[in-house]
C-alpha cells in the first residue's frame, strides 16, 4: 500500500520549498555550453585581432577553393566572438530560452566561419567546428524541459 500526503502534494519524506519564486534551473550541460561559448568566443577575439595586426601569424593554403582576405576574417572573427561570448555568459547566468536561441544561431555561425577558416590555420578550426557542434546540441538537449526536470 502506498502512502500518500494529504492534499495529493509530495510523499511522505519528501521535502517541499515553495519560495514563490520562479524557478530558473538549468542542465549542466547548458552551463558548459555558455562555458565553451564564453571562452571560445574570447579566442576567437583573439585570432581576430592577431589577423588583423599582422598577416603573416597564419600560413594560408594556395589551393583552397576559398580565397578571402585574411583582415577580412580578422574583423568576422572579432565581432563574432564577441558576440558569441556575450551570449555565452547569458546562457551561463540566465540558462534562458532567448539566450539558448541566440546562442545556436551565433555557434551556427560560428561553424560557417571556422569552416572557412581552414585554409588559414586547419587545426583550430576543425576543433572549434567540434565544439560548435557541440554547444548546439548541448543548447538545444534541455529545451523541453520544465525546471522540474533538470535538476
């Protein structure tokens, strides 16, 4: 036989707090997600602004398909990252659907950048495409879910 409290509320030994507060809880993974925007948008600041100041910090492919000016890049990556980190501490302190929202569109456009960033330093942009990836699978995991459920 189940026991059950009066009211229909909570089982017996179950502790209940209503503050009247509504609840902002988040996934973990939605806290690494605005982490990894947060600091990824900060290197990306920075590869913007090494472009920028001088052209010869990246080796450029000759034969890739996509030939753009690397100052060019440099003012994408700049203002790009730092939006991205700008979403990213939102999604760290508000876990908000908005700033879920703008965070995969800017991690969406961040995977368009670093794909054509490949000829200028092959490496980090495969990384970055992974964590790109990532964040937005990682942004999108706990949409659905009402604050009860991501504890």
């Amino acid at each position: 036989m189940a026991t059950h409290a009066a009211g229909g509320g909570a089982h017996a030994g179950t502790a209940v707090r209503h503050t009247g507060k509504p609840t902002t809880m988040f996934s973990g993974w939605t806290k690494l997600a605005g982490a990894l925007m947060f600091f990824g948008g900060l290197l990306a600041v920075s590869s913007g602004v090494a472009a920028l100041r001088e052209d010869a910090v990246f080796a450029s492919t000759r034969s890739y398909a996509f030939d753009y000016s690397l100052t060019g890049w440099g003012w994408v990556h700049l203002f790009l990252g730092a939006a991205i980190a700008v979403a990213g501490i939102a999604v760290m302190l508000t876990g908000a659907t908005w700033a879920r929202w703008v965070g995969i569109v800017l991690a969406g456009l961040g995977m368009i950048a670093s794909f054509m960033w490949l000829p200028y330093f092959p490496l980090w942009a495969v990384i970055t495409l992974a964590v790109d990836v990532f964040i937005i699978w990682a942004l999108c995991a706990g949409m659905n879910r009402s604050p009860a459920q991501t504890t």
